[in-house]
C-alpha cells in the first residue's frame, strides 16, 4: 500500500489530506514542521511527499536536496500558497515531480498523485531488472554515493550520453570508466579527450584525423580519437573548457557522427557512446554566454552529480582501507592497521581536494609510517595536521570566549533581570556587520557542541545540508 507524507503547518490541509487518501486506501502520514518530517522519514520510507514551501522551521525549497540524501527518497510534490515563479523554476530544477498552488483541486491532487506513483512503480520494476554495478574501485556506502551508483548502473543500460560533473577529485574519469565498463561498448576502447587542450588548429586533426599528405609532416594516414572510439566510449574530460569557437562545430558532429578528416574526400561514421565531464557549473556558463545552450542539453541527457568528500564522511574508513590495502600490495609490504584516532582526524579535515587528496595523504601517511604495522594520525602529512590543529585551536578560543560571556551574563542577570535588553559596543555596528558576528558565533557554538557531527548540527540548528556549508564557506569555519 502506497505511503503518503504530508509536510504542512496548516492543520486543516493535513487533515484533508488524511481524509482523501484515507478514501484511496493509502496511508498517510502528517507533520507541521520540518523537524518533525525528517523525523518520520528516518523512521520508515514513504513514496510521496507533499511539502509546503513556508514551514515554521524553514523554506521547505531548501531540504529537497537534504531529502534526496535519504535510502530510497520519496517522489517530492510541492504543494504551496505562495505561487513564486523563481520558486516553481528552483523546485523543477532540484527534482520534484510537481508543483502545485493552492487551494489546488482534489482532482488536480489526486491525478498527479496516481502519476507519481505510478512512476515510482516503474522505476522500483525498472531498477529491479538493471543489473548492478560492477566494479571493485567505486567505494562507498553513504545514501549520497550509493544514489550515484545508481545512476550510473541505468547509465551503463543505455547508450544515452552522461555528464558527470563535481568538484576535482572527486572521480569523474573513474566514473565514466566504470559505466563504460559496464556497458554494452566495454570490448571497445574508452577514448579520453582532454578538451582544455583542444584549440582550433588542432581540432579537427585530432578529433577526426588526416590523410597521407593534408599538410607538412602529414606522411602517413592517421586515425582521429573519434574513429578510435567507434563502437567504443568517448570522453570529453573538462568539456567545460572547450573553447566557444570549437562548440557550434562540434555540436554539428554531435548530431550527425559523421566526420571528414583532414585532406580527405570521404566522410565516415563513428559510432560511439559519448560521455562528458567537468568540475565547472555549466548551466552559469550557459547564461553568462560562455557555453552553448544546446551543446549544453545535447552533453546531459543523464546527469550525475558526483557529491564532495565533506559530504560523505561516512565513507572516510572504507576509502582508507581500500586505499592503504592497494597500497601496501603495491609496495609488497603486510597490510598496515589503524589507530584508534586516525579516522576521526581525517574527519575533522574538509578535504578541498577531494577523494584525490585523500588518496594521496593516505600514501604519504604509508611512507612516513616505515615498518610500523600502526598508521597514526601523526603519519598525515604535515599540512593537513596543521590545519585541523588552528581549527581546533580557534574552536577551543571560542568556547572559552562562550563560556567567560555566559559565566559574566549568569553573575549579572539578577541585576538586570528587569532592565531592558541592551548590547554594549565602543562602536555601534552596523546592523549587518551585528547580524553577521552573531551568525558566525552561532555557527562556532554549533560545532563546539556536536563537534563534526554534521547530522546533530542540522536537527538542532534547522539549518539545510547545502546553507550549513554555505555559511560555513562564508566565515572560513571547517569542521
């Protein structure tokens, strides 16, 4: 039986909701804050959501990607009074099934409602029949990772082409590999090209190739990549790099995969999976006219979003096993240990370089260990010690200037207990300038009081995933 989640604050609509879907035979759950349904959904797993946008607790636009984090999310309706068109385009643009205005009629509810879950059927039958990934370096057991494994098992299904993009380092060309692998193509070739080096010049001779005597040195024919990866792969690594005067003729191959090359008289077909990737935000560069639009929605037919380091500290031992248990096989040396403070050191970093950095501390960490069977978390490399160190070290700072403050305020409150509230400065601030110290202070007492436990800090905070770090970038706080 279909399960329903309402997220509403007006009583009277979760109430005629539980009477509609009551009618349906669905069940149905309701809840008037955002705390409160996040709640429900680690509790059990629910098919729907109708969320509100204004929520005591929050703009419910701001949890659809916290919400997408859960083990198999549920299909997400909007569900509103404040019909805002930026708001319909931001919703839309996260993933959501619908979204509807209020006062919406049963009929329009009840049709969408037996869309979705009659989507939502066809996907589970679907994702019952697409076989699993295989592939022994993709690791990982987060909900976030596990979502892309996913999404790259459907990919390997298809012939579609994929644009995978993430910050660096967090394995775009592993990820390629991997659906290339997987896929039908995988007896072909898997053919990279870097497109940050692509330049008009050498374009066409490097994509498409040339004949025995197109131009000076040209002594013999030679095979474009495009012709290499015929019934193979192709990748554009850092196609968010390709120069704007390459892309209109590119695109035109694109649609056709028909090529000339240079100094030739005949055209020829290439028929290859095209898969993409960057670190840049392609859909900015689109509106600020540095990428082509429809280059842009010929490249993403299927979108993976490979998510940062710092968002799947879950993940940080099995990596690190991985890692040093390759490692350690690579140098022929007995597989090394961990201390029992290694890992919770490596959680206290943010890791700006990613899985790569990560790989590549762990190595360090191996060589500077010798033939100690331990890794310590003094075998890190010096720099990433640093840092957590002065994180630690500002975070002790303030939880001394906290407690002196709450200390004085607690000896004056009898005092004052009567006196209005009032702030002394030797200048008044700006309010901004006000806003922001007590933004950053709030933020510092957060994580003096959970530490890097980046679930307790959204509960308590109402903060969503994606603000909680924005805010953390703004004031240069690492966790």
């Amino acid at each position: 039986m279909p399960n329903i989640l309402i997220i509403d604050d007006d009583v009277n609509i979760c109430e005629t909701f539980e009477s509609l879907l009551s009618r349906l035979q669905y069940d149905c759950s309701t809840a008037q804050t955002i705390a409160q349904g996040f709640s429900l959904l680690r509790e059990q797993e629910f098919d729907v959501l109708f969320l509100d946008v204004r929520l005591p607790d929050g703009n419910g636009l701001d949890y659809l990607s916290d919400i997408g984090h859960f083990d198999n999310p549920p299909e997400v309706i909007i569900l509103t009074g404040d019909g805002d068109p930026a708001g319909a385009e931001t919703a839309i643009q996260r993933g959501v099934w619908d979204y509807l205005v209020k006062p919406a009629s049963i009929k329009d509810i009840t049709q969408t409602l037996k869309r979705v879950l009659k989507y939502r059927q066809e996907k589970r039958d679907k994702s019952r029949d697409t076989k699993p990934l295989a592939s022994a370096h993709m690791v990982g057991t987060s909900s976030i990772i596990q979502n892309c494994f996913s999404l790259m098992a459907q990919a390997a299904s298809t012939d579609a082409n994929v644009l995978i993009t993430g910050e660096t380092g967090t394995g775009k060309e592993l990820t390629a590999r991997t659906i290339h692998t997987n896929s039908k193509r995988s007896k072909g070739d898997f053919v990279v090209v870097d497109c940050a080096a692509l330049t008009e010049t050498l374009l066409e001779s490097t994509l498409f190739g040339h004949k025995k005597g197109a131009f000076t040195g040209a002594q013999t024919d030679k095979d474009g990549l495009v012709k290499l990866a015929d019934n193979g792969t192709l990748f554009l690594d850092e196609v968010g790099e390709m120069p704007l005067t390459i892309q209109k003729s590119f695109l035109r191959f694109l649609q056709e995969r028909v090529f000339r090359p240079v100094g030739g008289t005949v055209e020829e077909k290439s028929d290859f999976r095209l898969i993409s990737a960057t670190n840049r935000n392609l859909q900015q560069m689109v509106e600020q006219g540095e990428f082509r639009r429809d280059l842009f929605f010929r490249l993403k037919t299927v979108h993976i979003e490979l998510p940062a380091l710092r968002l799947r500290n879950d993940d940080l031992e099995q990596l690190s096993q991985y890692r040093i248990e390759k490692l350690c096989k690579q140098y022929g040396m007995p597989t090394k240990h961990f201390s029992a403070d290694f890992f919770p050191t490596l959680a206290k970093y943010d890791w700006p370089g990613n899985v790569r950095e990560l790989f590549n501390a762990l190595e360090q960490a191996l060589v500077a260990a010798g033939s100690e069977s331990v890794l310590y978390a003094r075998h890190l490399p010096a720099d990433i010690r640093i840092k957590i160190a002065q994180a630690n070290l500002v975070r002790g700072l303030e939880n001394q200037t906290t407690a002196e403050t709450q200390s004085s305020v607690s000896e004056k409150s009898d005092q004052q207990s009567a006196a209005p509230f009032s702030f002394s400065f030797d200048a008044l601030p700006t309010l901004r300038q006000f806003k922001s110290d007590m933004e950053k202070k709030y933020l510092l007492q957060l994580i003096a009081q959970h530490g890097s436990n980046i679930q307790e800090i959204l509960e308590t905070s109402g903060l969503s995933r994606s603000h909680l770090y924005a805010l953390l970038k703004k004031y240069n706080i690492s966790l």
